[in-house]
C-alpha cells in the first residue's frame, strides 16, 4: 500500500494549519490514499486547542508583546508552543483498513510508528498508559503539562502531545515533538501567571530529542528517520507528492479563516454539531 509523503517544510502557523486541513477535507471528499507531513513552525506561534479560550487559557498579552502568533486549530487538546519542535501530520479517509474506528486505537497506531522512528534514532519511547491525569489547574491549558494514554514518554516525561479530530469517518491527527525545551519561555506564553517555580515543575514532565540524541542532526534528518518509523511500522511505501490543486485553492481560502480574530479569540461551545472534536487520548 502506498501512502503519500509530503516532505518536511517550515511554515507560518497559519499556513499550517490551512495546508493540514485543505489536506484532511480533500482526503475525505475523495477517498484519497492516506497522507504524512512533517513540518516546523516560523515565526514561532501558539497553537490553540479548538475549544480553548485565548484569553483565559494562554498568556495573551506575553504572546502579542514577544511577536507570538496565535492560532486556533481544528483538532481538540491543549496549547502548544511551536518552537524547536517538528510536527507532524497523518490523514485518512473512512474505511482505512489499518486503522480502527475507535480514537484511542488510532492513537495507538500512530504513536506506535513515532515510537520506531525514535528507536531508529536511539531514543527509547513507551506508551502511556491509563486514562489522562488531570493537570493542576495551575497547568490544565498545557498540552505537556500531563501524559495521555497512547501517548510518547522517554523516561517517564512526556516528549510528543497530539490531537485528532474526525468528520465523516475519516480522521486527522498531529502532534508535537519537541527537538529542544525551553521551560522558562514556554511557561511565560502558555500559563497566565508565570513563574520560576512552575517553570521548574513543567520541566520535571517534559523532555526533548536534544536531551537523547548521541549526535546533533537536522531537522530534515530527524523527519526522514522517522518517515522510515512508520513505512516499517505500517509496511507501506511512502510516495513523496505536493499538494494537488484541489488542495492549493482549499488552503489559500482557508489560509484567511486562521489569521482572522473571528476565528482564533471566539469562544466555542463543547457542544457544537459540526465537528467530531477529540482532544489528547
């Protein structure tokens, strides 16, 4: 079975965000082979959970005076912080053989494929098991601040947050992994009362490929490591591809809805019809 491959690119959230979910709408309107991306963030942003409030959630007034920018996406979960990290992202139609219906299952799945990947490159990855843990109120907006079950640990801190969300039976999931962790700055953005101490405990939770690696390696280095994780864990073959040009129109209108205000400081109701969110599993 081939899959396609979009290669590893960097971005601004914006676009990012557009491109997965032109990618997503495509792959489900037409029942297009499964696609994989991988891509890094510039300048660096903030990524909002789809049902998060910006202004309660998140050190708004930090971002905007640090040039920080802000985004809403459509999957559920936590804030994330798009800085030295890679991300990445898998779609699928309804009907997927190799993935069951189920969130959690899906989950598994993948995070069995980035678990591969990061053996390749010497870095021993578990599961996290049970249900999430609920995070201190002081750091429940915090995608890392609490492991999820399916989820990345190295050592017993979390090294990768993901959220997937799905429409018609078929699913979109990216995620985080973090390739450095700068505690302090990521507190001062994601928390709105910042301190040395909270800093010192969400480092206690969170590690990176930068703390594991025996060898620096670019970027582009990591993703094709982690590219061979998932045709080896899946076995299928990776075609790399571009966007077609049913993609490229869907993401330059959507490109609009995620720098507009409207979209990204609207409060949203958990009970909305017209997406099957689901946050970190």
């Amino acid at each position: 079975m081939a899959w396609r491959l979009i290669q590893y690119g960097v971005h601004s959230i914006f676009e990012s965000m557009a491109i997965d979910e032109a990618i997503f709408l495509h792959t489900i309107k037409n029942n297009a082979s499964p696609t994989l991306r991988f891509y890094s963030t510039s300048p660096e942003a903030v990524s909002l959970g789809y049902f998060q409030d910006a202004g309660k959630e998140i050190n708004l007034e930090k971002c905007q005076q640090e040039g920080v920018d802000v985004v809403r996406r459509i999957t559920g979960g936590k804030a994330v912080f798009h800085f030295q990290e890679i991300t990445y992202c898998v779609t699928a139609a309804s009907g997927e053989p190799m993935f069951p219906k189920n969130i959690a299952g899906t989950y598994n799945i993948i995070s069995a494929c980035l678990a591969r990947g990061l053996g390749y490159l010497g870095i021993e990855a578990f599961l996290a098991e049970g249900k999430r843990k609920a995070a201190d109120g002081d750091f429940e907006s915090f995608c890392f601040a609490s492991p999820s079950q399916n989820e990345l640990l190295v050592e017993g801190r979390k090294i990768c947050g993901s959220a997937q969300m799905r429409k018609h039976g078929g699913f979109l999931q990216h995620g985080s992994l973090l390739t450095s962790f700068d505690a302090q700055k990521t507190a001062s953005l994601l928390l709105p009362d910042c301190g040395k101490e909270k800093a010192a405990t969400i480092k206690k939770s969170v590690t990176a490929l930068d703390e594991h690696l025996k060898e620096s390696l670019a970027t582009s280095e990591i993703c094709a490591i982690l590219k061979k994780g998932f045709a080896d864990q899946l076995g299928i073959e990776l075609k790399e591809g571009r966007l077609t040009a049913e993609e490229e129109k869907l993401k330059n209108i959507l490109i609009k809805k995620y720098v507009s205000t409207e979209w990204n400081m609207k409060i949203i109701s958990m009970f909305r019809p017209d997406f099957n969110q689901e946050e970190n599993k």
